[in-house]
C-alpha cells in the first residue's frame, strides 16, 4: 500500500489531534484492520508496530494475535522480530488463547534452528538470534502444553556452544516452571551444571533461576549448598553475590550447621565491599546465621562478639544515613539481630538513642 501510515505517522497524527484523539485512534485501527489482511509481511509488520505502539497506549490487539504468528514466520529478521514483540504483547491471556497453540511448530522450529552451525566460521549465525527470539517470546507467553512440548529443547539448548543461548535458555526455563511445575524435576540435574559453566553470564543465571525457585522450599536446594558456597568464596560479581548470599541464608534454618561456616566468609564481604546492596544482604545473612551458630555443649564460637560488633557498626551507618530507604533498611536489620542477640541495643546506648 502506497499511502499506508508508518509508526511516526501515527505518533505525529495522535500528538496533533490533541481535541479528537479518539476518533484519529479508531480510523486508524481500522486502517491497521485492512493491512493485517494484506498478504505482504512488510505490510502487516508495519500494521502490527502501529498496533503494538496502541497496545501500550491501553487499546487491546488480542484479535491481531494471528497476523502476529503470520510476521514471526517471516524469513527476514527485522520483520520476525516486530512479529515476536506483538505476540509477546498481544497474547495477554495464552492460556485463554487457541492462537498460542499455532506457535507450537513455529518456536520449535526456531529453537532447534539454533543448533545448526555455520561450517565456516564453526558458530550458529543468524539463527542463534531467531532463536533468541523465540525464547524470549516463549517467556512471556508460556502454558503448561508449551512448556511440556519445549522443554526438551530449551534443556537441549543448555549445551549450546554459544552463552547468548544457554543464558536465554535457562532464564525461560523459569518462566516454563511456573506453568509445568513438573519440568523442574527433568531439569534439576542440567540447571545444577549450569553453576559451573566456563562463561560468568550464564552462571550468573544460573543462580537466578535457583533463588527464585528456592524462595518457595529452599529445602530442595539445600545439595546445591557446596557449589553456592564456592561461588560466595570466589565470584566478583555483586549483583550475583547478593543472590548468592540471600538463597545461602534461606538455608541456613534448613541446615543449621551451614551458619558458623558462613559467619567467615560474609564477615570478610562486610569488611571489603562498598555496594550498599550487597552490604545489607550480608549482615542480614549473618543476622539470620546468629540463632544458629552453638555448638553441641552450648556454647558460642569465640568470634561471635566480633561479628555482632560489626553487625553492629555497619547497620548504625544505614539509620545514620539520610538517605530513608538505607534508614529502612537499617532498622529492620536491627530487628533482625535483636532476634538472636536481644540485649544488644542495652550495651550500645547510642545506637538506641539513635533509633528512638
């Protein structure tokens, strides 16, 4: 179509019909009604980047859900994506959705598409980007006979040669979980590899996907202790670490031996790090540790009064900051330690005074 508007069209014409917004809108998805019927991709990419721009605006394009399925079947990358975003988008409600069950080939297609290698170069091209497409549209509009139907492959995917896969891969894995709870047991053995991929990214993801998992029962995950203990010794990464840190304390009250063992390590990362996040993790973690810590004949390790001093020091910092939010948080880290340490606020006067 010669005189079909593009996306700026429509946001220049919207901001100029300031009076008669409504009615612009509604001749326009009317227009966007006629090029979804066209049979050129262009044209219906184009229809659908209108279309995805008034989704955000409020207006619903579950009814364009099958021209979005038609433009993710494009050959051309930059058409396919318009067609992925307007899936991701217009599919709100999949479960509800027959159109979801018309992409069942398609992604499946995409995501084994990655594992063809360009015998040149030895890597997977363009394809590993499809595929990226496909997963991350798998993410947002995951069912239960999705995930049971890809699951094979996002786990066949973990072995890719490339991160950009295998930490896309994994990321969707969770968002499969919530729908086909049942996966995580075919999955358990492959996720806990991943913790010891050659690539931090994936890695890093790794620990993502096994916090939030671990959040419900951190009872499952208590065998993945060692290898989470290994990457608190030795990762760089703090946005990593404070995952690392908060699922190590969920399993303290699981395995109550693991608190002395940990009273070092997050003692050291207390003393050493400047990233108030990781910070406040760590002396909550060691918080959370204190309750735990007597040995069989009852008493207390030598190093206790130590740490509860630096506990201590670095949460008066937090309320002695202007800014309120380090103030919440160093309140409720007090809270925290008075559970195991009650008189503590009795032999450091100041920091009552402080608090009150």
């Amino acid at each position: 179509m010669v005189f079909e508007k593009t996306l700026n069209d429509l946001v220049s014409g919207i901001r100029s019909h300031k009076r008669d917004t409504a009615l612009f809108i509604s001749q326009s998805i009317a227009e966007i009604k006629n090029e979804l019927q066209s049979p050129d991709f262009f044209t219906k990419s184009n229809a659908l980047q209108k279309l995805t721009f008034l989704q955000m605006m409020g207006y619903t394009m579950s009814w364009a859900a099958f021209a979005a399925v038609e433009v993710m079947s494009s050959p051309r990358f930059a058409l396919k994506r318009v067609g992925y975003l307007a899936a991701c988008q217009g599919l709100d409600q999949p479960e509800n959705s027959p159109v979801v069950l018309l992409t069942t080939n398609l992604l499946q297609k995409e995501l084994r598409g990655a594992n063809v290698v360009n015998t040149t170069t030895g890597k997977g091209g363009e394809n590993i980007y499809h595929a990226g497409l496909a997963i991350n549209c798998l993410s947002n509009i995951a069912t239960e006979d999705l995930g049971q139907a890809l699951l094979p492959e996002l786990l066949h995917m973990l072995n890719h040669p490339s991160p950009y896969i295998r930490k896309k891969a994994l990321l969707c894995l969770y968002k499969v979980f919530l729908k086909y709870p049942q996966g995580l047991r075919l999955s358990y053995d492959k996720i806990k590899l991943c913790l010891e991929d050659p690539h931090p990214s994936v890695v890093s993801c790794a620990v993502n996907v096994i916090t939030e998992l671990a959040e419900k029962n951190p009872k499952n995950y208590l065998p993945l202790a060692p290898a989470f203990f290994k990457l608190l010794t030795s990762s760089a990464n703090n946005w990593m670490l404070i995952k690392v840190v908060k699922l190590l304390g969920s399993l303290v009250p699981e395995e109550p031996r693991l608190a002395r063992k940990l009273l070092e390590p997050l003692s050291g990362m207390v003393k050493s790090t400047h990233a108030k996040s990781l910070l406040y993790e760590s002396v909550h973690a060691i918080t959370l540790c204190l309750p735990y810590v007597k040995k069989a004949d009852g008493s207390q390790p030598a190093n206790i009064p130590i740490v509860v001093e630096l506990c201590v020091e670095t949460l008066r910092s937090f309320v002695s900051d202007s800014d309120q939010n380090l103030k919440y948080l160093g309140l409720v880290g007090f809270g925290s330690l008075l559970l195991s340490q009650p008189r503590v606020l009795h032999s450091h006067p100041e920091c009552r005074g402080l608090i009150l």
